[in-house]
C-alpha cells in the first residue's frame, strides 16, 4: 500500500511537473510577444517622431531614444505653446493701437469736418 501511494505521489508530482513546463513556455511565448509588440511600438513612435532615425540601418530603437524624443518633443510643445502665448499678446496690442489710432483718426475727422 505505501508502494502504490508513493507511485501515486510521483505520477501527481510528474503532472504537475508537466503543467510548471507547459505554464514556463507559455510565459516565455507571451514575454517574446511583448517584446516584439513594444519593439513595433518603440519604432513606430520613432518613426513618428523622427522618420530619419526610425530602423535607421536596421538597429533597433532603445527606450532612451525614445524617452528622449519624447521629452524633445513635449519642450518644443511647451515653447510652441509659449511662442502662441507671446504671438496674441502681440496682436491683442496691436488692435488695442489700431482701435485708439482709428478712434483718433475718427476725432480728427470729425474736427476737420467741423472746421471747414
């Protein structure tokens, strides 16, 4: 009887054994899927981003060229933004004059009138 349970113990050991080996190639399938689907999304970013340095002579894009582009891009974003800010404070002044100049224009009109 303690032979039988021991052969028991193997066999369920021996299936789990199994299913520890079919559950680690799954892993692996997943983890080598991931890799290339954030590889394709590195190169994509890259090639949005920076066409000519995209696949450049087939090497593949790191994490730090694109966290670099990506950082590059939000400063030209913010300065962009700044630029904006500057350029309708601008033109908010400019018609601020062109409407006293007109009204100026408009009262020395009017007095011309007047005088003649």
């Amino acid at each position: 009887q303690a032979e039988e349970e021991l052969r028991e113990s193997c066999a369920r050991q021996a299936l789990q054994l199994q299913e520890v080996g079919r559950r680690e190639r799954l892993l692996r399938a997943d983890l080598r899927l991931a890799r290339q689907q954030l590889e394709s999304f590195k190169t994509q970013v890259m090639r949005v981003c920076s066409p000519a340095a995209a696949g450049a002579a087939g090497k593949a894009v790191t994490e730090q060229q694109v966290i670099e582009k990506v950082k590059q891009i939000a400063e030209e974003n913010q300065q962009s933004r700044e630029r904006e800010k500057h350029l309708q404070e601008e033109l908010s002044s400019w018609l601020s004059k062109e409407k006293e100049v007109s009204a100026n224009v408009e009262a020395f009109e009017k007095s011309l009138r007047e005088f003649q």
